[in-house]
C-alpha cells in the first residue's frame, strides 16, 4: 500500500525531472507513446483473429507476430527513455540537484541579485533588457517551481544585489532618481535598497554553503553523463537494430494467403483466397509504427551528434561573462556541467537563477548586506574600549568578513581581528585616520595597493599570530612606517629573517615560535633595533653569538631558548638596559662578570631556571634597580647583593631560603620586596626599621612563627601578604600602618582575630582573609557586561 504524501512526492519528482528535458527528450516521449499505442491496438486487432484457424496456420509468422514484438520493442524503448533519471548511481544527485535548483528559485536573494544584475547593464549605456521585462521573468507565475514550493504572503520587493566587485576601484557609485556621472571603469555595486531580513540572510548562506558542497561532489565524478550518453548509444542501436531486421521483411507482410479447406463435398470447391478483415488497418498500423520509429532513430541520432559536438562536461557561463553581469562565474566541469547544458535547453533562465549561488561575488554581497545589517557603526563605536594605555581599542572575531562600517571609525587606534575569514582591506582604510596598531590573530588580511600605501604611512605597530610562516602576509615587508613587528607561530626557513631589511623604522621585534637558529644576518636585517624578543617555547636556540653584533640593543629577552649559561656575546651590548633569560636552563652565573661594565644594566630577570648559587660578582652591577630570581634554587643570599643601593625590587620567590640576612637594610631604595614560597622561620628586624620605602612585601608560604616588632614604622606599606605561615598572632601596631586599610593585609580569619578589635576595625573594610582564597589577589575581577561580552566571543568562536 502507498501513503497518499508519497504518491504527491512522486508526482512532485516527476514534474521536476521535466527541467532536464531538452525538447527532442520530450518528443521521443511522445514518439514511443504513439509506438506504444499503435502496438497494442495492432495487437488487439490480430489477437481477435487468431481463433480462425486457416487465419492461424496459413498466415507467415512475421504477419502473424510482429504486433506482439512491436508491442514488446515499444515497452523497452518506454522503459529505456529515462533509464538515466532512475539509474541508482544517477537519481540521488539529479534529485539534490533539483532540491538545490528549487531553494534558488525561491530564495529572496536569487530576486534581488537579479534585479541588480540588470541596473548595472542599464547603467553601463548598454543595449539590455528593460527591467520591467526582467521583472516579467521573476514573478511568481514564471517560476516553474511554484507549485511545489511554499507559497509566500507579500511577494518580496526587488531591491539592487552587488554580482561583482572591482578590485582596484575606489568610487562608490549610487543610485538616484536624477542621473549622475559615473566613472569609465567598472564602478562598485550599491548596496541602497538592500533588504534582507535575518532570516531570509541566514537561509541564503547555508544554501551557498549547500551549493559549495554540491558542487565540489559532482564535479568529480561525471557518471550523469557517461550513463546518458550510454542511454542514447542503446536507444539508437535498437532502432537500428529494429529496422535492419524489420527492412527485409516488408515484402513478407501480406494478409491475403491461398487455402485449401477440406469442405468440398459442402461446397464443392478446393481452394480459397483467404483475405484478412481488418488488412487495410493492420497495414496502415504497420506503416504508422515503421513512420514512427524511423522518427525516433532521428531524434536519437541528433540527440548523439549533440553529445559528441558539444563539450558536455564544460560549462564556462559564456552568456553570463558577455552580457558581463557576472564575469567571475566559475568554469563548472564534469556532472555539475552537464546538468546545466541539459537544464540550459530547458529554460536558460534557470541557469542565471542557480548562477546567482555560484557566484563568489554574490557571495560576498551577502556577506557585506548581512554586516551592513548587523555590524552598523553604532554596535561597533559600542564595542570599542580603551586600553591600559589609553588607547581606543576595538577586536572582531569569528566574522566571515570585515564589516563596511569599520573603516568609518575614524577615532579607533588599535584593530584586532581573530579568526576573520576574508579580511580584506580596501582604500576605505584612508578613513580610520588615528589607526596606528593592528593585531591579526588566525586570520587571513588582504591589502588592496591602495590600502597599502595607506597603512605604510600609518601603521606603527603589527602583531600577527599564525599556525605556519606562509600564513603571513608578504605585504608585511614593505610597512616603511613600522616601529613594532610581533610574530607568534612557527617560523620555519621559508620566511627569512632578511626580507625584513626594508622595515628601516623597525625598533622592536618579537618573536614567539620555534627558532632553530638565531639569523646571522639579524644585524643587518633590523641594525636599528632597539628591543628584541625571543620566546623559542622550549626548543634549543643556537647561533646567539650573532648578539654581539646588534649594540643598540636596550632590550633583550631570551625565553625558553634552552641556554644553559650567559651568551658571551652580551658583553658587547653596552646599551642593554633590560635583560631577560628566565625560564632557561641555567645552573651558574659565573659569566655574570662580564656584565659589570654594563652602566646601563638596570632589570636583570633569570628566573626559572636552576641557578643554585649567586656569585659574589652580583654585587658589581651597580646600576640593577629591578632583579629577578624567582623559581630557582637558591640556598642562601650573597652578601655584596645587598650592596646594590640602587635596588627597588628584589623578587626571590620560590627558593630554598632559609634565612633573610640582616644586611638587608642596606637596600633602602627597595619598594617591593617577594621572599614567598621558601624556608623562612623569621624576618629580621632592620627590614622594617631601615627598608622605609618598602610598599609591597610578599612572606607568604613560609614558615613564620612571629612577626618583629617596628613594622608600624612602614608608612609607605600598601600590600602585605602572611598567608600560610606558622603565625599563631598579629602585632597590634598593625593597626597603625595606614597603607593596609582597604584590603592590603592578607592572612587568615583566624589569625586575624588575635588583633586587637580596634585595629581590626581599622583593617577589616575590605580586608581579603581566609584560606581558601589564597588565589584571590591573583584573579582578575570582571564586571557582569564584560563578563557577557567575552561569553559571546567564545559562544562565537
């Protein structure tokens, strides 16, 4: 039994297999259906004489069974004549394809495409079709999918559809009752008058998308057409085959025969000429059925000239590229092409509506209507922030493109774009005037040459993060204006550090990938280089002798790079005001000597590493202000260290400390002072008489049993961090460091309770206590808006 809903799907099937019928498909139809129909009523005829006998033994055979094999050949050829939209290898890609046909024709984009297609002909002063023509065309009567397709409400209105973009253009053309000027070269497509709802854009794309998968599966295969052409070649055999049989037995036909009854003694005659009642019909019938089957082996004949004439499995879109509405349409191939050129033969009207959704230009018109719809200036002058250096900031992510209203930001100075499929850039960039600082995190940027030459006027800084050294940018090389160029990901031998030797303005580079070497030619390269970066992610660096050569270095940072000592090259960088190795493999400092003619060395960072000793040549960098010895393994803490009077921030966190030395005093320039996470049982008592300038003290993690007394003396103390120690109570003259009002002391509740209720009055407004929120200094605090606005992003990406 067959559901009604499947009898309508299969008439609907049915209907819809009639787009690929080219009109001599649709005359062999009706071809066999006249064979068919002259076979059975000749049939019938000679069925109702088979039961006269002379009729039955005398008639020759070719007279007596060609109706029944002619009723027999039509069925094959019946069964024959679609054989390819039924194929099992064959019918699921013509019915997607027919899907796919269907969702174009109803799509409101396929309407507005079109309707722009033909203004921009009008405007080009060429011969064309009036649009109210072209409007003929689209309406609902005209659409042969209409009846299978969902019936709309209010039809929806035509509105101007970009179909291709100029490259090198830089004049917005739009339209306007009154005539304008336009000019000699292909001008942009406008966008006045698009409307497209939500809806109907999200539908657009994922036909576009469905569109793309479609055709990347049937252009590699062309099993359509091999079984069409196999279909014609076995429909022309036959008929072949037919008539060279049939031919010579045509003088064989006959339906008046001599017999010889045995009825004499009735009759008294011995022989008889037997003639056949409907004769003059089954002649005509036969005549009729050979008429028609020669007709059928034309047709069948034109229909192979056509295959082997035309290159079938090629569709380059000729028509389109003339009339040049769409000059970027692709050159289909193989199956995809084929079922155009048949579709083609149908109604050519239906090419240009699928055409619409193999148009990459189409496809980013939609792109540029749905971000014009939804990415407006006044969301994106929403989203801008400003920095911690008070710069206007704004990031995009997982967008298909960039939005037409972010080059009118013209008070936006840093752009990060992440995971931005097509960031293209066009002269438009000349708008964002105050644009000095762009980040390109996973994402694809082109520059248009005049948006080129925008951004080597402009652009200062440059950040770029990439998966492989080919995703970067070749247009980065000649950013004359750059002063800052960042690169993280693997930066292998295809892209040379030398290619940057244009960059003359180039003060900082920073590299976070896997260097193998150090480039020889780095000097020559960036010889004005002011600050270099290097985070190797804990792959062995080599070729660092090549430092020596860069003496303008202020700045240089070695992360990760596996160095198991101080480079020698150091000591010819008598500039070098901040140098950072932590995170290597160091174990001693014994070329630490070599950097005391470094007058200008005032950050010295080696943490994480393995240094288990400081040399007592430390104390002859008489310039360090900021020193940094964290994760390391430190036992104790050389004397002449605390002869660097100049120290302002001592960091020793994560050692093997035992003891604070009392020399400490000497350092009475320091402001911040880390001995967390060692060994320490108690704190000498000249840090807090002497250090007066000390704000930040970090004791945390120890093992502290009391606190000495003049700690009230640090007027300038605002952090104080006992967390997990051994303290069993607090001084009360905490109470009277004011800088700890408001949160500054940290320790647990319990602890807390052993002050005094005025000094704890005094500190409790704000004061962070308890154990379990060890953490709680550590992690940054968010308000709910920021809180939803990084949701989104990560909803997005």
């Amino acid at each position: 039994m067959f559901s009604l809903s499947e009898l309508v799907s299969l008439e609907q099937h049915e209907n819809r297999s009639k787009l690929l019928k080219p009109w001599w498909e649709v005359f062999m139809d009706y071809t066999v259906v006249l064979m068919l129909m002259t076979s059975v009523l000749a049939s019938t005829v000679q069925l109702s004489r088979d039961k006269v006998v002379c009729a039955h033994e005398i008639l020759p055979w070719s007279s007596r069974f060609f109706p029944y094999i002619a009723l027999l050949l039509s069925l094959m050829l019946v069964a024959s004549g679609s054989f390819w939209l039924h194929f099992p290898h064959t019918s699921a890609c013509i019915e997607h394809f027919l899907a796919i046909l269907a969702k174009c024709c109803e799509s409101p984009w396929t309407s507005q495409a079109l309707t722009h297609t033909a203004r921009q002909e009008n405007l080009q002063d060429k011969p064309k079709v009036p649009q109210k023509s072209l409007h003929g065309h689209l309406r609902v009567e005209s659409n042969p999918f209409r009846p299978f397709l969902k019936q709309s409400d209010s039809p929806t209105p035509p509105s101007p559809c970009p179909s291709s973009h100029s490259i090198d253009s830089t004049v917005t053309v739009r339209l306007t009752s009154s005539s304008a000027h336009f000019p000699t070269h292909s001008p942009p497509c406008p966008k006045q008058g698009i409307s497209l709802d939500k809806s109907d854009g999200e539908e657009a794309r994922a036909l576009f998308e469905r569109v793309k998968r479609f055709r990347s599966h049937c252009e590699s295969s062309d099993v359509i057409y091999k079984v069409y052409l196999a279909q014609t070649i076995f429909k022309l055999l036959m008929v072949t085959l037919i008539l060279s049989y049939i031919g010579p037995l045509l003088n064989a036909f006959s339906f008046t025969h001599i017999c010889h009854p045995e009825v004499q003694p009735l009759v008294a005659y011995t022989t008889f000429q037997c003639i056949h009642v409907l004769s003059s019909l089954l002649h005509k019938l036969l005549l009729t059925y050979l008429t028609l089957l020669g007709l059928y082996g034309l047709l069948n004949f034109y229909t192979l000239s056509w295959i082997l004439y035309n290159s079938l499995r090629e569709y380059p879109f000729d028509l389109l590229k003339e009339t040049k509405s769409q000059r970027d349409m692709p050159e289909l191939r193989n199956d995809l092409a084929f079922l155009l050129h048949m579709l083609d033969q149908y109604d050519p009207l239906l090419v240009q509506h699928l055409s619409v959704f193999l148009c990459p230009d189409s496809e980013s018109d939609l792109l540029d209507t749905h971000l014009e719809g939804h990415w407006g200036k006044d969301k994106l002058r929403d989203l801008t922030t400003s920095d911690h250096r008070g710069h206007t900031c704004l990031q995009l992510v997982a967008l298909p493109q960039l939005p037409p209203a972010l080059f009118t930001l013209s008070h936006l100075q840093v752009l990060k774009l992440e995971l931005i499929t097509d960031a293209r850039f066009t002269v438009q960039v000349s708008d964002m005037t105050s644009l000095r600082e762009l980040h390109l995190y996973q994402c694809t940027a082109i520059v248009e040459p005049s948006a080129l030459r925008v951004l080597q006027e402009r652009l200062e800084v440059l950040s770029i993060i990439f998966a492989h050294s080919s995703e970067i940018p070749s247009w980065v090389v000649s950013l004359r204006s750059l002063h800052e160029l960042h690169l993280s990901g693997r930066l292998g031998r295809s892209w040379p550090l030398r290619s940057l030797r244009n960059l003359l303005h180039l003060r900082a580079l920073v590299i976070h990938g896997m260097l193998q070497q150090l480039p020889g030619v780095l000097h020559e390269v960036a010889g004005s280089l002011v600050r270099l970066e290097v985070s190797n992610e804990d792959a062995k660096l080599l070729g660092v002798s090549s430092l020596k050569q860069m003496v303008d270095l202020t700045e240089l940072q070695l992360r990760g790079c596996q160095l198991e000592r101080l480079p020698s090259s150091l000591q010819a960088l008598t500039k070098l005001q901040a140098l950072d190795i932590h995170n290597n493999r160091l174990r001693t400092l014994g070329e630490l000597s070599r950097l005391a003619h470094l007058n200008c060395l005032s950050c010295l960072r080696l943490s994480n590493n393995h240094i288990g000793a400081l040399p007592a040549c430390i104390g002859e960098l008489k310039g360090l202000v900021v020193l940094d010895l964290c994760n390391n393994q430190l036992l104790n803490i050389p004397l002449p260290l605390f002869s660097l009077c100049n120290l302002q921030k001592l960091l020793l966190a994560g050692n093997l400390l035992e003891r604070l030395p009392a020399e400490v005093k000497a350092l009475q320039q320091l402001t911040e002072l880390d001995i967390s996470r060692n060994r320490l049982q108690r704190l000498p008592s000249e840090l807090f008489t002497n250090c007066m300038k000390l704000c930040l003290l970090n004791v945390s993690h120890n093992s502290l049993r009391s606190l000495p007394v003049g700690i009230s003396s640090l007027n300038h103390l605002c952090k104080f961090d006992l967390r997990d120690n051994s303290l069993c109570e607090l001084p009360a003259e905490l109470g009277r460091c004011s800088g700890l009002r408001g949160g500054g002391l940290l320790v647990e509740y319990c602890i807390f309770l052993s002050l005094p209720p005025r000094a704890r009055d005094f500190l409790s407004n704000s004061c962070c206590l308890g154990s379990n929120e060890s953490d709680l200094d550590d992690f940054p605090h968010f308000s709910p808006s920021q809180w939803r606005f990084s949701s989104a992003m990560e909803s997005q990406i």
